[in-house]
C-alpha cells in the first residue's frame, strides 16, 4: 500500500509543477489519485503528459520523473 500511495503523491506533484502550480501535499495526493485511480491506463495518461515538451515531443532528459525513478530504485 505504501508504494502506491507514494507513487500517487510523487506524480500528483510532478502535474501540478508541469502545469506551474504549487505542489501543496493535499493537491499532489489529490491529483495523483485522479490519474492512478484509473489503472494503468491512467498511469500511462500521466507520464505521458509528463515527458512531453512544451512543442508536443518528448523530453529525452528525467525532467519530473526524476525523483520518482529515485524512488523506485530504492524499493
């Protein structure tokens, strides 16, 4: 249970600093849920959104999955 709540929280605020928007705990859970609440179709739906740039391509860098690929290295 504690990796997916993580994981909620970890790309609910990655979106909201994508979208420019402070990632307050609340928000960041909030938004996580409404994407990883829908399986992995979801999940996919917010990485996608994630490694995009701002011209439609996508970023080749970490950019905001970095601290979450961190993460995930550690469990």
């Amino acid at each position: 249970m504690f990796p997916a709540i993580t994981i909620r929280e970890f790309i609910g605020a990655a979106l909201l600093r994508k979208l420019g928007e402070a990632p307050d705990d609340r928000r960041a859970k909030a938004t996580g849920f409404a994407f990883v609440s829908q399986g992995p179709d979801g999940i996919r739906a917010a990485l996608d959104i994630l490694m995009r740039s701002q011209d439609g391509g996508h970023i080749a860098t970490q950019g905001e999955l970095g601290p979450l690929f961190k993460l995930l290295k550690s469990v």
